[in-house]
C-alpha cells in the first residue's frame, strides 16, 4: 500500500482548552526534531498533525515519532480527493492486502457534516463493495482482523487501518525543567523518560570520581544521554561533576555504616545548587523503594532532610522487572549493563544503615566543612551536549 501522509494524534493536551495552541506548537517542535534528515513535512493542527510523506518511508517516520512525549497514536494513511470513486479504489486497495480468510469493518467520522454521504451511507457503500468484489474476507463488526477507518474531513478523505499506539502525555518542554541524578545504571535513565511523560524538560547531573571511576563509565552515560536525547527528539545537557574530592573525605570522616547516607545528602545538595542555577524547578532520581538500603523511607527521609527542594521519585513503586521492560523498551538496558562501575558502587559500605538516625548523620558530617569542597565541585563542571544546533536553519526544509 502506497502511504501519503501520517496521521499524529495528541495524548493529554487534547484536554487543553486555554493553552491549546502553546502545546500544539512545543509538540510541533519535538516532531520537527524528531525526523530531521526525512523526507516530509509536519503539519499541526488544533487537535491533530499530519505528517506528508514525499520519499520518507512511512515506517521509519512513525518510528521516530514512536517516543515523542505528547503523541498518543500514529497511522499511515492515504489522502485522497472527496470522491465516491476515490473511496472505492483505495478500500479495495487496502483489501487486497488482507489475509485470506480474514474479517474486516468499515469504521467513518465524519467531520464535515455537510458531506453528501451520511456516515451509514459510506459504511452500506464500502463494506458492499469489498464483499462483492473480494473473495478471501469477510465482515465481522464486532471482533473483525481489520478495520478500515475513513475520516471526512473539510480538506479531503483520509483512510488508514493502522493505529499504533505511541508514549501519549504530555509535549515536551510544556511541564517545567527538573534535574535527573543520572547514575549509569537502569533505573535512572527510565525515570527520566517517564518524567518527559509529562512534558518536563530534563537536564542531567552526573557524578564522576577519577581515578576510582573510569572514562568508559562517563562514557556510557553519554551514551545514555545520546539514547535519550534521540529516542524523545529534544537535546538534553549533562553536567559531570568531578566528586573525588568530597567522596574520598566522606570515606574518610564518617562512619562507614552510615556514609551512604552521607554521600547521598552531599549529591541532593549539589544537584539542588545546580538546579536552581539552571532555573529547574525539581530534583528526579531513579530510586525504588526498599530496593538497596539507601532507599528505604528511613534512608529517605534521612537524605531529604539536606534539602526543601521537590525530589521526584517516578519509579517508587514499580517492580523491578517492570523497570527492565521499560528499560528495554526505551533502547537504555544493554548500554546501562555495561560493566564499568559508578562511585556509589566502588565506595559500597560493607554493611549500610537502613534506617539511619539523622541525628547522628548530622552530629558526624558537623565535623567536616563541606561547602568548600562543594563550591570547588561546581566550579568545574564538565558540559556534555547531545547534537548541539540552532534548530532554525536546520529545520527549515520541514516547514
């Protein structure tokens, strides 16, 4: 079947009323991004896009859109004139690619209620025609193989059969700017996709400790970046912070029971200091609850005690096999299995607190003047940037 256009529906801005056009115009973008390099050109509408195919072909242009935050649903259609005669021709089209023995349904919204042909009219018209002139199918209107929707619109006919669905929620860049505590394992590359859900700009923050760390480490959450940043069609930054210095202390000045606890409490600090430069409004992490010892609600609440600042948990509760799947699904498991350690891992206590008493934290990090240390860490910050450019010029031909 030869496709025109890819018809692009919205998930929740759909119940937008006031900023309707803002949303429409941010998941604009993203799209824009998203299939640089193809052949088409992205059309947004108030309650739709579509997507003109010239010599795009039309599977690798949904797959780009397939985890665009803010699309609902896509399906190749074709575009055809207001004609009885343009009907009839592309449903048998769309018929003859049936499989023998299947069973079909004409589905029709009608839009243009001035239309000559009332909805029952298009169904009787179709379905008539496929079973006169068709031998391998046959009609099933309540569980049928395929469906056959056509759409009357006031522009012209649309008729697809394929609806594949997408991440739904929100455009990005429309739900305010967090901060993702980006570690290099599993779990926090897929809380920063479910947070783009619902249209948050990320950035990201990571914590690099050479020599105790190696490049290949930084390495691969630059490829976690470069994943992320492909898969949702917006750039985002990643800030490395050079952690040696304030990790080697903590070893050496807090007990090693509690020094997770401690190390947590200096990132949420650092990552608060940068996230209010950077004009975030929260903190993300990937934590799972009772997953490791520093994610209990006592460990929790021990480390958010060193912040007033929103810290977004979207993983809390899942199992961890649902954060794998996810995983895999987002294309970051085999990159974030990669077998180079962070500093959370090469300085594991022995024996960690699960349920530190934050007094005691308190009484032991007093001895120690951490400010310097972290000011020095902010200073020199490495930035990574994935595909950085001015989108104006390079999203002209898409327009």
């Amino acid at each position: 079947m030869k496709y025109d256009h890819i018809l692009v529906r919205y998930g929740e801005l759909t119940l937008k009323t006031k900023n309707r056009k803002m949303f429409v115009n941010a998941i604009r973008k993203t799209m824009i991004r998203a299939l640089e390099g193809l052949d088409v050109k992205v059309k947004a509408n108030r309650d739709r896009a579509y997507i003109e195919l010239f010599e795009a072909d039309p599977y690798e242009v949904m797959e780009a859109l397939s985890h665009v935050t803010g699309i609902l649903s896509v399906s190749p259609v074709v575009k055809m004139d207001r004609t009885e005669e343009a009907m009839k021709e592309t449903a048998l089209n769309f018929a003859a690619d049936f499989k023998e023995g299947s069973s079909f349904k004409i589905e029709v919204k009608r839009a243009d209620k001035a239309f000559h042909l009332k909805t029952f009219d298009i169904q009787d018209m179709l379905g008539g025609l496929l079973l006169k002139n068709t031998e391998h199918i046959r009609v099933d209107v309540r569980k049928p193989d395929y469906k056959i929707m056509v759409e009357v619109r006031l522009d012209a006919i649309y008729m697809y059969h394929d609806v594949i669905s997408c991440v739904g929620g929100l455009p990005a860049g429309t739900g305010g700017r967090a901060l993702l505590m980006l570690s290099g394992g599993i779990d926090s590359p897929v809380a920063g996709f479910e947070i783009m859900k619902k249209g948050v700009e990320l950035e990201a923050i990571h914590f690099h400790s050479p020599p105790y760390t190696s490049m290949q480490a930084t390495d691969k959450v630059k490829q976690l970046i470069d994943i992320m940043s492909e898969r949702t069609g917006v750039d985002i930054k990643l800030h490395i912070i050079p952690f040696t210095e304030l990790q080697t202390t903590l070893y050496d000045k807090i007990p090693d029971n509690i020094s997770m606890t401690s190390t947590r409490r200096i990132m949420l600090s650092l990552a608060e200091r940068l996230a209010e430069k950077i004009d975030a409004q929260a903190v993300v992490n990937g934590e799972n609850l009772g997953q490791v010892a520093s994610q209990t609600l006592a460990s929790m609440h021990a480390i958010n005690a060193v912040t007033s600042f929103p810290v977004l948990r979207p993983l809390l509760t899942l199992e961890k096999n649902d954060i794998v799947k996810k995983a895999k699904e987002y294309g970051t498991y085999e990159t974030s299995i990669m077998p180079f350690e962070d500093c959370c891992t090469i300085f594991k206590p022995k024996a960690p607190k699960t349920r530190p008493a934050l007094d005691k934290v308190l009484k032991f990090e007093s001895n120690v003047d951490f400010d310097p240390m972290i000011d020095r860490a902010l200073e020199n910050i490495e930035i990574y940037e994935t595909n950085a450019k001015d989108d104006s010029d390079a999203f002209d031909s898409l327009l």
